[in-house]
C-alpha cells in the first residue's frame, strides 16, 4: 500500500532534493500551481498528479516512510528518506 502524499511530504522531499515547486513541477509534469495549491493545501491532488509527483520523487532515490493512522488503519505518511541502496550480496569471508 503506498503512503498518502500530504502537502509536508512534498515539502519535505523537495527540500531533501533542494528542489523549488517549479524544478518538480518540471521534473514531474504537474503544472506548478497545481503544486503551489497542493502545498497550500488549497485544493487537493488528482489521483493522476499525486503519481507524477511519487514517480518524480521515488526516480531520485527519495523514501515516504509510512505510519499506521490509529484512527483508519490507512497508512498516513510520517516521514522522507534518502532510499537505501540495496543490500549488497558479497560473500564475506571472516
């Protein structure tokens, strides 16, 4: 299940990459008022653009980290990371 992108999620993974609304506007394809409305939080995202976004940010290596709503039981996101590179499968010999 994917983590729900809220307006300090973006905001969060944009300062992580240092990027403005308009670089991830670019980079995602979303126009950069819909963004700024977004981050807002004047008008929520479409289904189509809160992908865009995902795939924009998750292509440079940034993680949402989820956290279980006590409320719903939906996952509700709590946080970014950089994405840890993938566990290496070398043999080590002690």
């Amino acid at each position: 299940m994917a983590t729900v992108l809220t307006a300090d999620l973006i905001r969060a993974a944009r300062a992580l990459l240092g990027w403005s609304q308009l670089e991830l506007a670019h980079r995602s394809g979303v126009t950069q008022k819909a963004l700024s409305d977004f981050e807002l939080e004047k008008k929520p995202l479409t289904a189509k653009a809160s992908e865009k976004l995902r795939t924009a940010l998750e292509d440079h290596r940034v993680q949402f980290i989820a956290v279980n709503s006590e409320t719903s039981g939906e996952i509700v996101g709590g946080g970014v990371r950089w994405r840890p590179d993938p566990p290496r499968m070398d043999i080590k010999i002690l």
